[in-house]
C-alpha cells in the first residue's frame, strides 16, 4: 500500500523534479507549522497571518501550538498560499 505522500515546493524555485520535497502527512503539517512559528517568532503577528489567510486568529494559534491534529484541507491551503508553496497531489 502506497504511504500517503505529498510534494511541496515554494514558488519561487524552478520547476523541476529535483526541487521537489517528498514528505510524509506528519511532517507536512509539522513543516508548515515550523514555518508558521518562525514567522509568529520573527514578530508577525498571529492576527496578520490570520488577516492575510482569511482565517481566525483562534485557528492560526491552534495550528501554530499542535492543538490542531487534523486540519481542514481549506486551512492547510490558505497557509500553503501564505507560505509561498504549491500543492501537488499523486494517486
């Protein structure tokens, strides 16, 4: 059985198959979080990120903290955009 993998790559690389990132589902939300918190660290606010992504400040702190351990699709996209990458799905 085939592990659920997804790709990351920011926008700004070139599009080729050796930028490209494969990470487990664990360590895409644990990535994305790490980006997150590096912001929120770097002094971007919680309530920019959440102004930016159109999401709540409550679901920004949720996910930037590990409360969140299973996200909705729609929230991992809008802080995917936030942090510059795109998302390739493979069956």
């Amino acid at each position: 059985m085939k592990s659920n993998v997804v790709q990351l790559r920011t926008t700004s690389q070139a599009k080729t198959k050796q930028q490209l990132k494969r990470i487990s589902r664990n360590q895409f939300r644990d990535t994305i979080q790490t980006e997150l918190r590096a912001l929120y660290f770097g002094k971007t606010k919680m309530q920019q990120i959440a102004a930016d992504t159109g999401l709540c400040v409550t679901t920004v702190s949720r996910f930037i903290n590990g409360d969140t351990k299973e996200p909705r699709a729609s929230t991992v996209f809008k802080l995917l955009e936030y942090l510059g990458y795109e998302i390739f799905a493979e069956r």
